[in-house]
C-alpha cells in the first residue's frame, strides 16, 4: 500500500491545507533566524563601525596637531635663515621662492615685516618689506587681513614677541575667499618678523577615511562654526546651519575650557558622525568626520554568512513544499497552468478536459471551463459593440452575474454616448463657427485650429495660419506676457485667464482683442483652447468718452469761472437783476461741474475701507453746507462707527443733505442708526420732497427728456455712491421727503468688496 492511500482523505483532497501547514513551519522557521540575524548585524555592525570612524578621527586629529606643530617649528627656523634678511630684498624674495615650492600646497605665501620697537602693536600697521605676492610689498600688514585675535578678556593680542623662538600663531581668517591661519616668528636682528600664512583646507582634502565618502570637517572650539573643509563655501558658517543640532555643536558650545579634550561619535538619520579635538597647545579646534550612513553601515562578512543561512533556510523550505506537492498536484497544476497562459494569450481554442476530480483541481478546472465560456461569449459581444453592429444576435445573449449586467449596461451606455458625441461633435462645431468670437486651438506654442471668425479678425486665410506661432501675430511689447500665461496654463497653474493685448493684422494694422484661455486635451496632449474677443471700436470708445468726460469738465469749470468773473464785475457796476442771474448761473455750472468730477471719482475709484467716525463726519459736512435758514439736527445710535470708505461716505452724506435742504422748509434731521450688519441714514425734511420725475428717472436707471431736472445729477451721485459701497438707497414712498441709505460694515462683511452697479 502506497503512501497516498496512508493519508486521510480530507488531506488529500484539500492541497491548501497541507500547503498551510508547511508553510507555516517554514515562516516560523525563517522569521526567528531572520530575528537574531537582525539583532547581531545592527548591534555588532553599529559598534564596530562607530569605533572605526572614532578612530580615524582621532588619528585625523593627531595628524592636524603634529602638522600644526610642526609648522611651528618650521617658521620658527625659517625665521634664522640667513636668506632672510630685510637689508637684502632680492635675495629675501629668491629665499621665499625656493622655500615655497619645497613646502607642500597649504602653505600660500610668507611676508617680512618691520618689527615695532618699544611699542604695543596689534599686528596691522606693520610695514610689508618682502612677500612672494609683490603687490604687498610696501603696504601696511592689515592688506593681509590677518587677525590676531583677542584674549579672553576681550583685548586684541598684542603683536609682540617674548624671545627669539617666541611664534604667534592668528585666528583664522578669510582671505581672497580662503579660510587661512597664519604664523609669525622674529628675525634674529629682532627688527623684523616672519609670517607665514597657510590654508589649512588643502590638508584638509588629503585626509585618509575608512569609509568611502567621508568628509573631514574642522570646527571651531567656541563657536561651533566650520573653519576648515575641502572643496566647500569658504565662510565661516554654523555647523549644520544650527550648532545645536549634532551632538558634537552641543558639546562645543557646552564646555567651560575650548581647550578640553573632547572625543565622540553619533549617529542619524543620514550620517555616522566621529569628532575629536586637536590635541596641540593653543589650538581649540574639533575635527569632525561624516561618512554616509548607507555606506558606513553596509553589512560586512557576518552579515553575508547570516545571509547565507537564511538562504539555505528558505531553500530547505521550499524543497520541503516542493517534495510534499510532487507526487500529487503539481502535474494537474502545470498542465492546466499552460492552458490558462494560453486563453490568457487569446487562443480560446484550447480544451479544458474533464477526469471527474472531486478535489480542488477538479473544482478549478470546471471553474476555467465556465471561465473560458464567458471570455469567449463576451469576447465576441465585445467584438460586435467595437464595431458598432448593436443588431447583432451575440449581443442578445446572456451572461450570468454581474458581468452580465456589466456588458449590458455598456452596450446601452456605449449606444447613447456615442450618439451623444454625435450630437455634440454637431453643436460644438456650429457653436465655433458660428461665434462672434475669434477660436483658435493653440499647441506647442503653435495654432492648430482655428473659426472663420478668427481668420476674419486677423486678416489671414486658413494654410496661412494653421501651424503659425501664436505669439507672432501679437505685438512683440505683449508677447512676454502672452508666452507667460500659457506656459502658466499648460503647467496647471490658475494666472488670470482673461485679459486684453494687441495683435497685428496681415495688412499690418494694430487691433485690439480680449483672450480668454483655458486649458485642453488636443489629440491627448495638452493645450490651450482661446476665445478671441475684438475690442478695439470699444478702446476707441472708451478713450473718447474719458477725453470727452476730462475736457468737458475742465471747460465747465474754466468758462463758468470767466462767466461769474465778469458777472461779478457787472454787479459793482450796476444793479441790473441780469448781471445778478448770470453769476447765480455760472455758480450752478461749477457745482454742476464739481458733481461730474466727484461721480467719475466714485466710478473709478477702488473701495479703500477704514474705521470712520460717525460724529466727527456728520459735523464736518454740516459745517461746510450753507443751511440757508433750515435748522439741521444730527442724531446717531450705537457705537458711532463704520468700517467703509471714508471719502466716498461723505460724498452719500453730502449729497443727501444738499438734495434735502432744497425742498425742506424750516427743518432737517440725519439720523444714523446701528443695525447687526451696519449703520442705516435717513434724513427727513419738512419741504415738499424731491420732484417725482427725479425719482422716476433714478429708479429707471436712466433720464429721458421728460425726467430731467438740475437736482437730477446731485441723485446720480448719491445712488452711485451707494451701489460703490455695496448700500441700498430707498425713497418715502409717495412722499419724497425721506431718503434712507443702508450701508454694510466691512469689517463684519470683508466680501462687500464689489460695487453693486456702475
């Protein structure tokens, strides 16, 4: 009896739980090696190579002390050196030339100065005598810009030497865009100074790293700040823009003695990071090293036997499972694998056979079977609606479930959208060509499409414009801004997608045209779709009207001022009651003119809000009109205050008093009253009230010969005034007496920013 006929049969005719169970040992299997293989590469990996780095740093750090030591010393015995001599400038500089081509790249040139005798010197007004850069030469030491530095007072060392070995060694500085140091040691005649001056960087570049990619940084031992590091900016910069963010800034801010050992390393996100002071007297500096996280803690030879091991792992599992599936389905499995890959390929010509399997590929191949059936079914239905033959027999079949219902609903759907195109393609087309606007596709900067109203626009016939650079029928001053906006589109950006510039016929003459732009899909690419809009009849309009409405003014108020001049003259000389009429009517024709001027400045003028005082208004505007006899009573509740125009408030406020105190008797009240979203005026007189056809012709919107009247234009400020500011203007009905003005507060309502009418 063979080992098949061993197993129970709920084993055999469920592969999935045999394949579950296997698996499962394998997963558990893997995940714990996989666990401590985790934990001994991140624990040995990490110690092993922050040690490393720590090490390297602190031999950089070695190096840097012996180097700067031994610079000492070298300029200390350079200074002895009898080719040194400020009695001999030629020889000195030979010396100087010879010793520079010797010495390795930091060091950049050396100087003799005169030594100040007997007297305190911070190292800058020295005399150059000799440099290997002769354009120094007989400068003042501070050309150099060397600084000496301070002590820890405060106080500028002094440039003086205790002995013959004394060397004074500079803060570092910034010359000709390198961070430098420099070194000074007496000449033996004790009348002159040698210095050198090195650029550390250099060396700095030729560090050795243990990790690829490491960069060598020296900061300062006080300030955190970077003083030294190859092929960077050389400026004196925080470290990591802010101190405070390593460890190694922290502890060097934090210190009390710049001069205390300091050694470490850290890591974070991006780095692995080893810092170490430079162990040389009056030096403070910190070497820093910054090798790459993702190299300096790349696995090593542990970390490949692990992986090794988890290899092996996986294989022995997966033979497990292949050994387990070998002598059941895996023949069933790849047979009827290859059938599916060929449907899958398109060939539904492939049979599916049937051995009566009661277990799951018996299940499955049924389920293919069935599978193949619908594909086929659905293929040719597909077929049929890719060819819009929607009267085909096919199509009447039916597919169960929701694909079914899926080819169903798309059939229907793809009929009517198709038709719907139809129908829009139509109407689009008509609406293009039959616009009164210029349309023009525009792709790759290029026209691609365009109506007859455009070609009439610009003068041009169809092959003379299709594939023209849009931009060259605009006139180069817009072409800037044209080329902007749509790149703007194009990228989704939202610039204002209607605005004005001029275009160039192909006669050569200027028009002016409105676009409007949006973005579109043009054979699947982007581009824009533009609505052209001739507006160069109405520019002309509007120019004629603004020289029209300036001139008219201006000679209103020139000829009425002549008129009341001589009117005025006539007066003294007689008593005539004409003489009386002519000046009283060259006054109406300057208020006339005044109006004018005052209803342009409200149409133009953009709405500038402030917080106005009611009362200080109310008393203003009394003061300046001529009551005439009529008493004015001014009352105002709540706070006394509105947000709103000013100037154009007291324009309302005026003109409604002025209309007022024409028909008003004996009295007349303003009254502002606080509502929730603002102040409501009212003023009430005890006249006649305003003439009915003034009324009429403003709520008509316009005059007409038989709605006119000289108080008329006082009204047409007012309303106009109000519309600005986003008010209502009501009249009494049928008495005319009371003219009330709802005005909003903008500091409540900041959206009122747009005037109701115009």
């Amino acid at each position: 009896m063979g080992l098949r006929e061993n197993i129970p049969d709920f084993l055999r005719s469920r592969y999935a739980v045999k394949l579950f169970i296997v698996a499962l040992l394998i997963v558990a299997v893997i995940g714990t090696i996989s666990t401590i293989m985790a934990l001994q590469v991140s624990d040995e990996v990490t110690a092993g190579q922050l040690q490393s780095i720590e090490s390297n740093t602190e031999l950089e750090a070695d190096q840097l002390a012996k180097w700067f030591e031994g610079e000492q010393e070298s300029i200390r015995v350079l200074s002895a050196h009898r080719g040194i001599t400020g009695d001999n400038i030629i020889m000195t500089r030979g010396t100087f030339r010879s010793e520079l081509a010797q010495r390795s790249d930091e060091i950049v040139g050396f100087h003799l100065v005169e030594r100040t005798a007997n007297s305190s010197s911070n190292g800058t007004t020295e005399q150059i005598i000799v440099s290997t850069d002769q354009q120094l030469e007989g400068q003042q030491l501070s050309a150099t810009n060397i600084n000496w530095g301070e002590d820890t007072n405060g106080n500028e060392i002094s440039f003086t030497f205790d002995g013959q070995d004394d060397v004074l060694v500079s803060w570092v500085y910034l010359d000709n865009g390198n961070m430098s140091v420099a070194m000074a040691s007496p000449t033996p005649d004790g009348e002159h100074v040698l210095i050198g001056e090195y650029q550390p960087s250099v060396r700095i570049g030729e560090s050795t790293h243990v990790v690829n990619g490491t960069d060598t940084i020296v900061l300062g031992g006080v300030s955190a700040y970077v003083m030294f590091e190859a092929d960077s900016p050389n400026e004196f910069r925080p470290y990591k823009g802010n101190r405070t963010t390593t460890d190694v800034g922290t502890r060097i801010l934090e210190r009390d003695n710049q001069f205390a050992p300091l050694s470490g390393s850290n890591i974070d996100d991006n780095e692995v990071r080893g810092y170490h002071s430079v162990p040389s007297e009056g030096v403070n500096w910190v070497v820093v090293k910054e090798a790459p996280r993702s190299k300096a803690l790349a696995l090593t030879g542990q970390v490949q036997r692990d992986l090794a091991i988890l290899f092996c792992a996986v294989f022995l599992g997966f033979l497990l499972i292949g050994a387990v599936i070998h002598f059941g389905p895996i023949r069933s499995i790849k047979r009827l694998a290859g059938q599916a890959d060929a449907i899958a390929e398109g060939d539904l010509s492939v049979e599916i056979e049937d051995e009566a399997r009661t277990d799951e590929i018996g299940q499955l191949r049924e389920s293919f079977r069935n599978t193949k059936q619908y594909i086929e079914t659905i293929t040719r239905q597909s077929e049929k609606l890719s060819q819009q033959e929607f009267d085909s027999e096919i199509l009447d079949k039916e597919i169960p479930g929701r694909v079914g219902e899926s080819m169903a609903d798309m059939q229907t759907d793809l009929k009517r959208f198709i038709d719907e195109i139809e129908e829009e393609r139509e109407r689009y087309t008509t609406l293009v060509e039959q616009s009164n606007d210029g349309v023009v596709v525009v792709q790759d900067g290029r026209c691609v499409f365009t109506n007859e109203q455009f070609l009439e626009i610009t003068g041009y016939d169809h092959d003379g414009l299709v594939g023209r650079k849009f931009v060259d029928i605009v006139v180069p001053a817009d072409r800037d801004l044209v080329k902007e906006r749509y790149q703007q589109q194009l990228i989704g950006e939202s610039p204002p997608t209607q605005y004005e510039v001029d275009i160039e016929t192909r006669d050569g003459d200027r028009r002016t045209v409105e676009l409007s732009i949006a973005r579109i899909e043009h054979d699947d690419d982007p581009a824009a779709l533009i609505n052209v809009r001739d507006v160069t009849e109405r520019k002309h309009r509007e120019q004629r009207l603004e020289v029209f409405n300036r001139v008219l003014r201006h000679n209103i108020r020139n000829q009425s001022d002549i008129v009341k001049s001589h009117a005025e003259v006539l007066s003294d000389r007689t008593d005539d009651r004409h003489a009386q009429q002519i000046q009283e009517s060259a006054d109406r024709l300057a208020v006339i003119g005044n109006r004018a001027r005052t209803i342009d400045q409200i149409i133009s003028r953009d709405v500038q809000s402030s917080e106005v005082d009611l009362s200080d208004l109310l008393r203003r505007i009394v003061r300046q009109i001529d009551a005439d006899g009529v008493t004015v009573t001014t009352e105002i509740t709540g706070a006394g205050s509105l947000v709103t125009d000013e100037w154009i408030l007291e324009a309302v406020l005026e003109s409604m008093l002025r209309n007022s105190l024409l028909s008003a008797d004996s009295t007349l009240t303003i009254a502002a009253d606080a509502y929730e979203d603002g102040y409501v005026f009212t003023v009430e007189d005890d006249g006649s009230g305003l003439p009915e056809d003034a009324v009429a012709a403003l709520q008509a919107g316009t005059e007409t010969t038989h709605q006119h009247s000289r108080r008329l234009l006082g009204l047409w400020q007012l309303k106009w005034g109000v519309d600005k500011l986003a008010g209502e203007l009501v009249f009494d009905e049928g008495l005319e007496t009371t003219v009330q003005v709802t005005l909003p507060d903008r500091k409540e309502h900041p959206d009122h920013t747009q005037e109701r009418a115009s």
